[in-house]
C-alpha cells in the first residue's frame, strides 16, 4: 500500500499547483510602496502566495501606472518559492500583461468577475500558457444556481489550470445591500449561508478546491482566527488576506494535529474497506481524499504542538 506522505522536494516537483500551498493569499495594489521588497520574499518571508493587483484595488486612473509598475517588476523577477499570482482588470488587461517580457516567470493569474460572459474569453487567452488559474465569480452568477453549474463545466475543461475557485464575499454582500460586523461569520447569515452552501457544494463536487474569502477586520485577531476555523469547518481552504499580521495566524492555523495526522495517515495506509479507529468507523474508499489533504497539510504547514 502506498503511503500518502509527500516531500516537500517532491511537492515543489509538481507540475500543477496545489490549493493547499497557498496558505494565506496576500492582495497587495501594484502601486504598493513595497511591492518588490514583497515580491522578491525579503519582506514576509513566512508569506506563501501573493496577488498583485491592477483591479479593484486600483483606481482607474491608476491603471496604467499600475502596469508599468508590473512591467519593471519583471524586468530582473526570478522565479521563487513564493508562489506570485497576477490579477488582471479585465481580458483586455489580461492580453497586455500575457505580452509582457518575462510575463512567464509569474505562477498565473486570479480572473475577476468572472461569468458567462467572460469566461470563454479569459480561457482563450490563456489556453496555449503554463499559467495556473484561479478564476473569481463575484457576480449575479452567485445567486443562480443553474449559472454556477454552467460556469463549473466551462471550468471542468480546464482543470489542468485551475487551482482553485474564488467567490467575492464583499461582491456578494453589495448586492444583498448588506454589510457585516467584525463578529459576524458570513456563514451566520441566511441568505450569504444558502448562496455560499450551494456555491462549495456545487465547485468542490466537482473536484475544484473553494477559498475562503476576506476578512476585513485586519486589527481584530481574535475574530479572523474564529473566521479561518469557521472556513476549515465549511470546507474551504486557503485565505485571502488583507494585511502581513494575517500571515503567520493562517500558517499556523493550516497545522494539524498529531492525533489529527495519525488518524488520517492510517486511513491512507489501511487496505481494509472499513475499520474501527478510536470508536468510530473509518471507511479508507470513502474518506481517503480528506485523509490525504490532512496529511498533505501535515508536510507543509507542519504539526501543531501541544499545549
């Protein structure tokens, strides 16, 4: 039987990206002070994936600074272990970036607003690329569910590209003309709850990873843990955060257990069709795919020690 226990040398052999090394991604402007410090992994050094941004955090009249900016970026940008992530304004945006020199040194690109109408459009211009893709469905697709499945089996034929599928949380609640606490969970709401339900069920049924979205209360620490967990709980993996002080809270929360890894690397060991693990059933056919996503996180973020 085959252990499912995966090297970090191994993993950084792998072609595709996987969800799961993206901890917390950091959305950070083009025009950002900082932004090749950032880059380049002198600044955040514990940090795993970065976006850098010419949409929404951008002024339009900003935008074409915003692209010289990235135009220069890449002009002596190596590749690195810190997985960097492009996201355009738009496919128009997307085409001019695709021709910059040294555009292929970046891991690929988050879509935004994505839909039925772009969709096809986006995947276009990228279809003859490297490039790993994370497309953001922020639109009135979110509240129609016959929508979401067509936009999944646009994606499905792209599933050597994407990584992972994103929803846009504040998108989401600007139209339902809502607004939350810091204490809020979106999953405390019915209307986020129920979008956000069929949303996860209908992506990761499919096999897509689904990321957890933004929580915009940077200085309450406290209250993002208490999100990520809620996220873990929904099912959903990998952070967009906001501010550095988020980096190393989602780092350490992606930890496992020991207990947690124990269990769930028996599950991948086990050849039996079902048996018994600490007085509950454990069936391998069935939960060998949580089980290896818990033993995989194990490799990268580590094990939790204890208390």
């Amino acid at each position: 039987m085959t252990v499912f226990y995966i090297s970090n040398a191994i993993l950084s052999l792998m072609k595709k990206i996987n969800y799961l090394e993206l901890g917390g991604t950091l959305f950070i402007p083009a025009t950002h002070k900082n932004l090749k410090a950032i880059v380049s992994g002198e600044k955040y050094q514990n940090l795993r994936s970065i976006l850098v941004d010419t949409e929404d955090g951008i002024a339009q009249e900003s935008l074409d600074d915003s692209l010289e900016i990235i135009k220069n970026l890449l002009n002596d940008y190596k590749k690195k272990d810190l997985l960097l992530f492009i996201r355009p304004r738009n496919p128009e945006v997307l085409k001019e970036l695709l021709a910059f020199e040294n555009i292929e040194n970046v891991d690929g690109f988050i879509l935004p607003k994505f839909s039925l109408v772009n969709a096809e459009e986006y995947l276009c211009l990228l279809k003859d690329t490297h490039f790993s893709i994370m497309p953001s469905i922020e639109g009135r697709e979110l509240f129609n569910q016959a929508s979401l499945h067509k936009l999944k089996d646009i994606l499905l034929t792209n599933t050597d590209k994407i990584v992972l599928v994103r929803y846009g949380l504040e998108d989401m609640l600007r139209q339902l003309s809502m607004r939350r606490s810091c204490e809020d969970s979106i999953f405390d709401f019915s209307a986020t709850a129920s979008v956000l339900g069929a949303f996860i069920a209908i992506f990761k049924s499919a096999g897509f990873g689904v990321s957890g979205g933004v929580y915009p209360c940077f200085s309450d620490k406290e209250g993002f843990v208490k999100d990520v967990k809620r996220d873990m709980k929904e099912g959903l993996f990998s952070k967009t955060i906001i501010h550095p002080s988020q980096i190393d809270a989602v780092n350490e929360l992606y930890k496992v257990t020991q207990k947690e890894f124990d269990e769930e690397l028996e599950i991948c060991k086990r050849s039996e069709a079902i048996f018994s693990q600490e007085r509950k059933m454990a069936e391998p056919i069935t939960m060998r795919p949580y089980s290896q996503n818990i033993v995989l996180r194990a490799e990268i973020y580590g094990i939790k020690e204890e208390v």
